[in-house]
C-alpha cells in the first residue's frame, strides 16, 4: 500500500501525540532524527522541534 506524503504526515504526528512531553520525562535534550529516504520526515522535523520545545 503507498501512502500519500500527507498520509505520512498525519501518522507521525499521531505517533508524536502518543509520546508523554520530554518535560514529564525530565528530559534535558532531545535528538531529532529523521529518515533521509523519507522527505517528510525531513519535512516534520521544524513540527517536532516545536513540540518538543512545549
């Protein structure tokens, strides 16, 4: 099954939703990687940071 960029999108905002807040892990740094097959991972990294910031 090919899924749609914004298919793609959509499920790893779902995952990161799932995710608790670093801040309730008492994280005190985050790596962000991405997938370099996958542009929208490259794309969602910008959303990732935001929320990793909240």
């Amino acid at each position: 099954m090919q899924y749609t960029t914004e298919q793609r999108l959509l499920n790893s905002l779902k995952s990161a939703e799932r995710m608790p807040k670093l801040k309730q892990l008492g994280a005190v740094c985050a790596l962000l990687v991405y997938d370099v097959d996958r542009r929208t991972t490259f794309d969602s990294l910008e959303c990732w940071l935001k929320e990793a910031k909240s």
